[in-house]
C-alpha cells in the first residue's frame, strides 16, 4: 500500500494507522497461531495411538478365539504323488496313502470328417449322465446305463455342421465339453466328461435323424453312444480314483477328497508303488508368529505412549500428551489385561509371564519363544486358556488376548473416549478459525476508528494552519511601512 501522508499535518497516516493496528493484532495472532499448532498436533498424536491401538487389536483378535492356536501344518511326502492341507478343525495324525488309481473323466471321439464344416444330419441329441455297466473286462460297450441327468440338443438346418454339433452342445450345459480335434488330415468330435468318476459317464442317444435310422452310422447317429448302439469310441472310461489310507480301501468320484479326514483335502496326482506319509500337525511357527505380532504391536503402541506423555527433567520439555488422562488410562487398562493373573485357568500355567512374555523397567514386552514352545509342546491347551475365551468345567474364562480385544474395542468405539477426545480437538480448530474471524473483524473496525480520528485530526490541523497563516498575513499588514 502507498503510504498517504495527512494533508494538514505532513503525518503519515497510512502508516500510523496499519502500525497500531499490527501491533494490536500480533499478540491475538500469535496466541491463536500456538493454540492451533498445539491443537493439531494433539489430534496428530491422537492418530498414531488410535492407529497403533487398532494394530493391537487385530493381533488380540487373533489370540481370543482357539481358533487361533488351532493352526495347522500339512505335509506330504511326496508332492508329485499327492498334496495335503488342513483347516482349523483338523484332526491330527499321521497317514499312510497308497494311491492305485486317478479318477479319470469319460473321454469319447467320433469317426473322422474332412471339414469342420462337413455336415451331419438334423435330430435331437440326448445327452445323459450317469453310471453305466459294461460288457466284458475292457470298458468299451455298455451292457446298461443308470441315468441321472439327461439334456436334449436340437440339430437342425442352423447348426448341422461338425463345428455347429460342438457349438450346440456346449450351449447345452449337459456337463459334457465339446471340441474338435484335428488329427493332421481329418476331424473328429471329442467329447469329455465336465466332471470325473464312473457316475458322470455320458450315455448319448439320436431321435428323429433325418438320415437313416436312429442308431446306424450315417447322419446325427454317428454320434450314438448308448447300451444299445456305439458308433462313438471311448478312448477313456469315466472311473474312480482307488487308494488306501492307512490300509482302508477308499473309492472317490474325484482326485481331490475332503471328506475322509476331519479338517483335511487330499489332492491325488499319482499313483504310487509304496506308500507315501502324510503328516498332520499343530504349526506351532504359526501360533509363535501371532504371539510375536501381538508383542510387537503392544511395544509400537507403548514407544508412542512413551514418547507422547514423556518429561525431560533436564530441558524442562513435555511430549505433547503428558500427564493426558485419557491417554494414561487407555495404557493402564492395556498394561492391566497383558500382566493379568487368569482366573479359572486349570493348566500349570496362570499368567503370560509363565510362558515366557515379560515386561521390563521401561514398560517394554519381551518374548522368549524357547519358553513358550516348550510350555505349548508340554500343553496347548493350557496355553491356550491364558491367551484365549475358553470354557473350563463349565465355566467361561477370559484369557488375556481376549480381556485386551474387549478393552481395545470400547476404546476404539465409535463414541468411545478416543473418538470423543479427537472430536473435542476438531471442534477446538473449529472455535480458533471462528476466533480468527472475530479478531479480523476487530481489527477492520479498529482500522477504520483509526483512519477516521486521524482524518478528523488532520483536517483539524489544516484549518489551524490556514487561520495562521491569515493572521500572520494580517500582522504583517498592521507593521508601519518606511517612509
């Protein structure tokens, strides 16, 4: 702004006025600028403990069910032969599998045809699925069917070409897939099975061929593969896998078979000559692990702590929530649930300090995982109580994960103590914007008083200055002149 200097006096007006009123702002200013500062770094704060809280929570989480000291580890000895996995309801143990068969899907090939778009003749096809007995020794020919399922395919004038066959039936969803194989000079239909074992075998009928009779292998019943007539090959019977477990004869309609042992999958992928083990164990790394997160959680959330409500008697320096209630009571209840002695527990051990966590001088939680393998390959079950809900003799007993997640939910609540506190932080911000609107207002009124008195005082000074400069005219007027 260009300084205006008063016309009656030669003052800098502008500048007296935009001086007083700065140095009437500055100090307001400077309180509100600090309580801002202050104020967000509260709510800053208060998002890292909120953050390191929820952290400890999930790993809580994790520990305050038995589920979480219920993992497992599956193990073949032989992965090209067969895979194992197990769920949190498996049941320990060691097996013997001796796999002498895959179960296969039913494979069947049509004669050959120059083009895929030679034609057959029109119809209805009738796919069904079910369980056939077969002629003889080598499964070849069907001697019956038992059906389960049955879908009819048109074939008319739109879609009587090899590759128009495949289309239709894969339209169909009769469980079958459709493909045409070119063998190098030829084409022929192949026709597979969606689903393994001897019950989804395909029985496949012609009606209504426009070419011969239903059954010979001229037209549509070329594609004829029943008890009745076999213009179809099968290159693969549909059949079951066969294997022993631990010496039981065990037959499945697929390779992969999840009912035979609580909580467990086999997944077949060979036939074997000798018996290969699979191992079903505790993964006693897995429930290490989730001890370990909860350790490492609970120590990033106390380094916060420590930092945020420390005092440095040397520099006379507070952290930013020291002596912060809210604060010192949410680390007091999780200090409380962690060092807890559990009640009801039945097993040898009462407290996490019996398994190896303790807390040293600075509130740190440490972790001896040799004490705590020990104790849990001694009883886990034992173990489990001092971390998880369980219910001993009848009775329901809160471990200490549990204890912690519970506390930790109501801190973290919508509405709970934390989220009130930040909210109170984020209406103080609201209240400083609205105090800086108000000290705006203030000072525009207090700049215009200013500019309004110095004006006045100005004009004064120039009327002073005009009636002077008149008097002096007339005195000098009055002085007697030389003669």
């Amino acid at each position: 702004m260009v300084a205006v200097t008063g016309t009656g006096s030669g003052l800098d007006i502008d500048g007296l006025v935009l001086g007083l009123v700065g140095a009437e702002r500055a100090p307001a200013e400077t309180r509100l600028d600090n309580r801002e500062t202050k104020t967000n770094t509260l709510i800053s704060d208060f998002g890292s403990i909120v953050t390191a809280l929820t952290d400890l929570e999930l790993a809580a989480n994790t520990l305050a069910g038995s589920t979480g000291f219920s993992e497992f580890t599956a193990v073949s000895s032989d992965t090209t032969k067969a895979t194992i996995s197990a769920s949190s309801s498996a049941s320990l143990g060691s097996y013997q599998l001796a796999v002498s068969s895959l179960a296969t899907a039913q494979t069947l090939t049509s004669g050959t045809f120059a083009l895929t778009t030679s034609t057959l003749g029109t119809g209805t096809l009738t796919i069904a699925l079910g369980t056939p007995t077969y002629t003889g020794s080598t499964p070849d020919t069907y001697s019956s069917f038992t059906q389960t399922s049955s879908v009819d395919v048109t074939i008319d004038s739109s879609n009587n070409t090899l590759a128009g066959v495949r289309d239709a039936i894969n339209a169909a969803n009769a469980g079958v897939n459709a493909s045409i194989l070119n063998n190098g000079s030829t084409y022929q239909l192949l026709l597979v099975s969606e689903t393994t074992g001897l019950a989804n075998s395909m029985s496949i009928s012609v009606s209504n061929d426009s070419s011969g009779t239903d059954t010979d292998s001229s037209g549509l019943s070329q594609l004829v593969y029943n008890a009745s007539a076999s213009q179809l090959q099968q290159s693969i019977a549909g059949s079951n896998a066969s294997f022993t477990l631990n010496g039981i004869s065990i037959s499945s309609s697929t390779n992969t078979v999840a009912e035979i042992i609580d909580g467990v999958t086999l997944n077949l992928l060979g036939t074997t000559t000798s018996a290969i083990t699979l191992d079903v164990k505790t993964d006693t790394t897995a429930v290490v692990a989730n001890v370990q997160s909860l350790v490492d959680k609970y120590n990033a959330y106390q380094t916060l702590h420590s930092n945020f409500t420390s005092y440095n008697v040397l520099t006379g320096v507070s952290g930013s929530l020291q002596g912060d209630a809210t604060i010192l009571a949410v680390m007091s209840q999780v200090r409380d649930a962690l060092g807890a002695n559990i009640t009801g527990a039945t097993g040898a051990y009462k407290s996490l300090g019996d398994l190896g966590l303790s807390f040293d001088q600075t509130g740190v939680l440490s972790f001896e995982q040799t004490t705590f393998e020990t104790a849990f390959a001694a009883d886990s079950s034992a173990v489990t109580q001092i971390f998880a809900s369980t219910t001993q003799n009848g009775v329901s007993v809160s471990g200490v994960a549990d204890t912690l997640e519970t506390a930790l939910e109501t801190f973290l609540q919508t509405g709970g103590i934390l989220d009130t506190r930040t909210d109170t932080l984020n209406s103080r911000l609201l209240e400083i914007s609205d105090a800086r609107i108000d000290l705006e207002a203030r000072m525009q009124s207090l700049e215009d008083r200013l500019f309004a008195q110095m004006n006045a005082m100005d004009s004064l000074l120039a009327e002073i200055e005009v009636t002077g400069d008149f008097l002096t005219q007339q005195f000098e007027a009055m002085k007697p002149r030389d003669r």
